[in-house]
C-alpha cells in the first residue's frame, strides 16, 4: 500500500553531511512498514537487483542513495535507477555504517537529475550478506513520487543489471533516494529586466536623499 504525506509531513527536509557541506533532500520513501524480508529473489548464493518503478512528477537531482535496515545491516549494497529505456542513469554503493534516518541508510552520490517520467530503482542482495528487502509494505512517498509496481530479475544471479520481470502492485523495497527538486531556470531576459528595475530604484532613492 501507498500513501503519501505533505510537505509539512512525510516530505520532510533531511539534512546529511556530504564531504564538508550539509545536503538538504527530500526521502522519496520516508516510511515503510509491515511486508516480508527476503534475503534474495532466487535464493542460494545469487546476486539479485530487486526494486521498484516509481514516476517523477517533476525534475529532481538525485543526491544520496539509501538501504534499508531491517536491525541488522552487515553489507554495502549497489543501487541503481534505470530510465524507461531500461538505461542506467545512475548508481553508486551505500555504505552500512552510512547516516540512519527512517529505516534507510544514506550515502551521497555524484548528483544527477531526473526528468519528469517513469524510472526503475533497485538494489543488489544476495543471500550471503544476511541482509533483507521487504516486499509488499505499506510505504510512504513524497509527494512527486508515486510508485508503479515491483521488480525482480529475470534470473538468479545476473549481477547489477535491470530488473526486467514485474511483480506487479507488490513493490519490492530495499533502495531508496533522495532528492532535491532541480532548480528552474530564469531566462536571460527576465533576469536583464530585473537587474535594470533593480538599478532603476536604487537611482530614484539616491534622487530623493539629493532633493
């Protein structure tokens, strides 16, 4: 089950270091409950993506990569987003010992950006690393998330690849993100207009202390 929350609620500003500077993002899941923990989709020894496809309803630059937690992290994990045409736009290894906030482990990433549209986010586990996802949760999403169905492999042990089956409703939850809405654009000539009106009121307020 989805829900979603407010800005003044679940989308709330997270702040993380990020090598000196602090990063103010948004979690897409800020909070997940309930499901059951998987180690692995095939099980044995394979190392399988599983994740979730979601939709963006704005652009946003991706800053962190975060792993969920069920109490007893042991292993790094690599995560993923792939775009509708089942390209890796961006990944990167979340560390276990990284920040802890809701459930999730956070690492930063070389920030990219995401346009509006259709993306697939998943996670390699593998049954020796004693870690676990939850599938079918009730989740939480910021409000520019929503999230479309779950993703598995198409077979045991493929590695970092996409997740190319779909389960369906039951989202398969291990990795996260945040995010920051990416910044608009102002046209050139807009910002020359407001320069000019900008000087234009710093000349009459100089005119009047003269007058």
């Amino acid at each position: 089950m989805e829900t979603k929350i407010g800005l003044a609620g679940l989308a709330v500003a997270l702040v993380l270091a990020s090598g000196t500077e602090g990063v103010a993002a948004t979690a897409a899941i800020s909070s997940i409950s309930g499901g059951g923990s998987f180690g692995s989709y095939y099980g044995g020894t394979s190392d399988d993506v599983v994740g979730w496809d979601f939709t963006l309803s704005t652009d946003v630059t991706v800053t962190h990569f975060g792993i969920y937690d069920d109490g007893s992290l042991s292993s790094d994990h690599m995560v993923g987003i792939w775009n509708s045409g089942q390209t890796l736009v961006g990944s990167g290894t979340v560390d276990s010992l990284a920040t802890l906030i809701n459930g999730f482990h956070y690492s930063p990433v070389t920030n990219f950006v995401l346009a509006a549209g259709t993306y697939t986010i998943g996670a390699v586990y593998t049954s020796n690393d004693d870690d676990s996802y939850l599938s079918g949760p009730t989740v939480a999403t910021s409000p520019e998330i929503s999230v479309v169905q779950g993703r598995y492999p198409s077979s045991g042990d493929l590695g970092f690849v996409f997740p190319a089956s779909i389960s369906g409703n039951s989202g398969r939850y291990g990795a996260n993100f945040l995010y920051e809405i990416a910044a608009v654009p102002v046209p050139a000539s807009l910002l020359f207009g407001m320069t000019a009106l900008a000087g234009l009121g710093v000349a009459g307020r100089r005119k009047r202390r003269r007058t």
